[in-house]
C-alpha cells in the first residue's frame, strides 16, 4: 500500500511576547487552509522589557527553535519592540534573525511599513493601544521612517490584560473618531487587541485601506512564503503582493 504524505503549504513561525493573548487565536483563525502557524514566547514585554539591542539574544534563540519546524518564513510579532530601537535597530534584528534560520524573517514594524509600500500609503491615521509615551515611540519610529501622520490618538489602555479584553467596537468607534479624508491609510496598532475584527467594517466606512499588526503579519508571511492568498475578511491589503 502506497500512503499519501501530508505535506502542508507553508509552516510560519511567530514570536511572540509572554504575555500576548491574541496572536495565537488571530493567526489560527484567519490563516488559510493548508498554512500552519507555529509559536514561541519569549519575556519582551512588562517585566521582561529591556532595549532592543538586548532582547536580541533571546529572539535568536526563539528564531532557531523555530527553524527546527522547518518554517518557511519567521515573524517578530510586537508593534512596540520591534519599533523601539529605532529603524536601523530593526533592520540589524531582522539581518541577524535570517542568518540564524536561513529563511524569510520580518518583525511586526517590517511587515506593517511592508504593508504601507504595498498600498503606496504615507500619510496615516495612527491608532495605538498604549499611554501617550508608548505612542510617542511609535511615533518616532513611523515618522523616521519617513511618513505623514494626519492624526492620530494613545487610546491609553493600562496594560497587556486590558488591551486583549477591549473589544473590537471600540476600535471601530476610535477609528470613525479620527476619520480624515487626507488620509491614504488608517494604522491601529498592537498585536495583543481585537482590532482584526473590525477590519472590512472600517473599509467600508472610510473609504480607505485599515491596516492592524495581526493582519499586516499575516499578509507579510504568506508573500514570504510564497503564497498570494487573499483571506476575505482583512481588507484591501490582502489583494496585494509584497516585495520580498
């Protein structure tokens, strides 16, 4: 008897913070048929928090525990740590990631600014979870590299436990709030929210592309693994290819 292997379409890995709860029920629930999402936590946030430069040991370790999967592409899945070196500091991370595993790597700053390429959007409504100096980071990171931000709040949620439980209308409300015809895209940020889910909802009412961190990391990692599936659901930037 001849037996047929399973053989999924892709494994993409994530590295997420310890105290995430969203990325695992997010990418499990919008990922296509056939594409496996594998996970490790690593402390880089709350407690663990610490420079970039420094996490950088412990991300390597993550990156080749999951290269053992054989993933066909590694994802850095944080909005705040992947942003806070500054644009340089990301790039070396992801450098030194892909030396690591020999494959396609990106954080959640890479695939999102892979995102605003790939809907030519540089002036931006930018959302984000945290207080005013957590936001004032994102800030600096979005504005070096080199866009416009025609508004933008600190929603200013206390912590990882309330960021996961805030549902995703007020996301939609927060969004509506800020609407801004000189905008080319809308950014709400962090992936450790609900903001996914309010995704095709906000499309419709602005008119304009919405990018969230989940989203924009599963896009990245399906173009890098070759893959161009558009999930229905996440909006307009699923239609598009990346340049990888």
């Amino acid at each position: 008897m001849t037996y047929e292997q399973i053989i999924p379409r892709a494994r993409i890995g994530f590295i997420i913070p310890s105290s995430n709860r969203m990325v695992e029920p997010q990418v499990q629930r919008w990922m296509p048929a056939g594409v496996i999402p594998h996970f490790t936590r690593i402390g880089m946030t709350n407690r663990h928090k610490a420079p970039l430069d420094q996490l950088l040991p412990r991300i390597l370790e993550a990156t080749s525990l999951l290269a053992d999967s054989k993933c066909d592409a590694i994802i850095l899945q944080c909005t705040g740590t992947s942003m806070s070196g500054g644009v340089d500091m990301e790039k070396h991370v992801i450098a030194e990631m892909s030396k690591t595993c020999g494959r396609p790597t990106a954080s959640a700053a890479s695939s999102l600014t892979a995102a605003f390429e790939a809907l030519s959007a540089r002036r931006l409504v930018f959302l984000s979870e945290t207080k005013q100096a957590g936001h004032d980071k994102k800030i600096a990171y979005l504005k070096e590299s080199g866009y416009e931000l025609v508004g933008d709040k600190a929603v200013g949620l206390a912590s990882s436990d309330e960021y996961c439980v805030t549902p995703p209308q007020r996301w939609f409300d927060e969004a509506m709030a800020l609407r801004n015809d000189k905008a080319d895209a809308y950014f709400i940020s962090c992936a450790n929210i609900h903001a996914i889910d309010v995704i095709a909802r906000l499309e419709a009412a602005l008119q304009r592309p919405v990018v969230t961190t989940n989203q924009a990391a599963i896009w990245r990692s399906l173009r890098a693994a070759g893959l161009s599936d558009d999930v229905p659901g996440l909006g307009a930037l699923m239609k598009l290819p990346a340049h990888v």
